[in-house]
C-alpha cells in the first residue's frame, strides 16, 4: 500500500490541531454551525425511569450474574441505545498504553501525519479531520486516524510506523476490544431472545475499524462541535474517552452528556444492530462537544459484520402472527453504507432512514 499523500483535497487541508497550534483566538468561519445546530451550553436533566446505564461485567460466566447482566443490557438498549461498562476485563495498562500511542502520533509534525492523509472512505488506514472533510459544509474541530484492525496480522504493517510503539500498543487495544465485542455481541442478541451464537461466525470474522480522535482545546466551544450528530452504522461500537464530551440524543429529543467513567468503556448500538433487531432496538445518534481548556481523545472501535454480509431483521425478531412488528428494514452492507457517505452528506440525510420500509 502506498503511503502517498492522497487526492487532491490535501491542498486545503487545515487540521483542527494547527489552529490550535497556531493559538488561534477565533474559529475560522468555515467551523461555525447556525445557532440551531450550537451545543448547549446548559444541559437538559431529563428525568427518565432509569439512571444512565453502568453495566458492571465482573463474573458474567457466573449463570445468576449473566441472567441479571443481560436484563440490564436490555433495558439500557431500550431506553437509550448505549450503555457503560466497568470490570469489562480490558487492562488499564493496554488502555494506558493505547492512549499513549494516540497522543504521541497526533503531535507528529504536520507533514509526517500528511503522509496518511486520504478523503477516500475506502482506504484502509487514513488520517484527516472533521467529519468528511472533502464535503462538510461545516467543519468539526476533530482530527482523526482510522485503520482497520481485524484481523490485526491483515491490517497493522499499513498502519502508522511513527511512533515507534503505535503498532503494538495500538494493536493490543485493538485485540483486546475485539475480544470484548464478541462478548457483548452474545449478551445482546441473547438479550434479543435470538441464540448468544447467533451469526457467530459473521460476528468473529466481521469488521473492525479503529477511529483514534484528537479533539484539541477550542477558543470557542460553544460555537462548533468535535463530531456531528450521526449513528454509527455497524453493530456496535466500543469507545474510550479520556474526558467528558460525548453527547448522546435521548427519547425526548434531547442531547445529554455521557459521563466520564473512570475505567469505562462506553457501548453504542450501531444501525446494523437496529436493522438486526428490526427496530426492537434503536442505534444512538450521537455527536462530541469540545472545550476551551484541553485536548480531548478518543478510541472508537466500529465494529460490523465483513464488508459484503447483507444485513437484514432477524427472521426470529419478523413476524406474521402479529406478536412482533413486520419486517421494517431492508438489508445493507459495509460496503453499501460507504458508498452512501461518499455521496452523501450525512448531516443532511440519515443512511438509516433509506433502509425504512415504510407501511
Ligand atoms: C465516532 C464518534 C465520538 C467521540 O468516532 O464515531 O462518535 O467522542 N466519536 O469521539
Ligand atoms: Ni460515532
């Protein structure tokens, strides 16, 4: 694979961290959202029957304890489409040491992280900012590297080589959570009432992209955003933070932070688990704020079945009997919803609704 600076989008391109390295104390026009689309500075304190979800995964081989861990898995799927887990068996040190790695690549000198510099969606390793950087109207204050990571030996010689430690403390993460999400996948689809082994083999050989995020200090927060609201389109994601930022959208319309939990992982439906569980489950639009005084990271792990496995509602979860709904979503791939953000803007149209079969 080349490493060349990639397509023409690379002559304009200006990272949020060079605006924050060039002390800066506006943004730029081009990062400021119409009022309408601003965070709020002060939060809603939406009542809901149930407190943000803490799913704490110790002894789940434990038969009581999982019967108990999946009701909860449940209900946070139901209500809210994310939930947190703790004691979710990943070391603080590959956590430490993952974080480390990001940092350390992101105060690279500007022409290094060019040399992964790519808008192409489909590339396997590429660094950029905002969210499409190539089509949004409005920029985010975000830089990024995505790479895919599983299975590790097929992707990591493409990833970054600088720093030196990137690979293996990157790629120890990445094992780490990929072992988590077959885990969890087998809690939520038994949460599902389907089989814990359901498409197991998709599950295991399916896709995993790592997203690392530097969101630098902002001069003005209040005025733009670290990631547009969106859902993510596999099944699910996995997502370290290093501070709070993380907003999701709740039942009421409304955004709300997701705290900050020392050691925690958060946990986000994503749409083809919406399509799976024909809408039983929702998959969570969410979007990051910025702040005025440090750099926020974080690690996404997006995972979703392999690149070309259509994707449809479970025929379990499709009903004829009228016990459950009809079947309400049409099938897609990986590849499907790639095609669709490179021609798409999806802070105008959701990849989601397309797939609606509307009765
Ligand atoms: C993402 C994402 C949010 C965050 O990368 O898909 O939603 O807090 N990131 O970094
Ligand atoms: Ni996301």
């Amino acid at each position: 694979m080349d490493n060349q600076a990639n397509s023409s989008g690379a002559s304009s391109f200006t990272s949020a961290m060079n605006l924050d390295q060039q002390g800066v104390s506006f943004i730029p026009q081009r990062y400021v959202l119409p009022p309408s689309q601003r965070p709020n500075i002060i939060h809603h304190h939406d009542e809901h029957v149930l407190p943000l979800p803490i799913i704490d995964l110790s002894n789940f081989h434990d038969q009581s304890r999982r019967y108990q861990i999946i009701n909860e898995i449940r209900n946070a799927c139901k209500e809210f489409g994310f939930f947190q887990v703790i004691n979710h068996g990943i070391d603080e040190s590959a956590i430490n040491e993952a974080l480390k790695a990001a940092e350390e690549f992101f105060n690279l000198p500007h022409d290094e992280k060019m040399c992964l510099f790519s808008d192409d969606v489909h590339k396997p390793v590429r660094y950029g900012t905002s969210l499409n950087h190539a089509r949004d109207e409005v920029f985010c204050w975000r830089d990024f590297i995505k790479h895919y990571s599983h299975p590790l030996p097929d992707w990591i010689h493409l990833w970054p080589s600088n720093p030196p430690s990137y690979r293996k403390n990157m790629g120890n993460y990445a094992e780490a959570v990929q072992g988590l999400q077959n885990k969890l996948m087998e809690m939520i689809f038994e949460s599902l009432g389907l089989n814990p082994s359901y498409l197991e083999e998709e599950v295991n050989g399916g896709s995993q992209l790592l997203a690392v995020n530097c969101y630098p200090a902002c001069p003005e927060p209040e005025l733009t955003l670290g990631i547009h609201p969106h859902s993510d389109y596999g099944s699910i994601t996995v997502l370290l933070q290093t501070r709070s930022g993380l907003e999701f959208k709740n039942k009421n319309n409304n955004w709300e932070a997701v705290p900050l939990v020392e050691g925690g992982l958060v946990v986000q439906l994503g749409d083809q688990m919406e399509v799976l569980s024909n809408g039983v489950y929702k998959s969570v639009i969410h979007r990051a704020t910025v702040n005025v005084d440090k750099k926020r990271f974080s690690i996404v792990s997006l995972h979703s079945f392999a690149m070309d496995k259509k994707i449809g509602p479970a025929k379990e979860l499709v009903d004829d009997n009228h016990h459950q709904l009809p079947k309400c979503y049409n099938e897609f791939s990986f590849r499907e919803f790639l095609q669709f953000i490179s021609n798409n803007d999806i802070t105008k149209e959701r990849f989601l609704d397309t797939l609606k079969i509307m009765k």
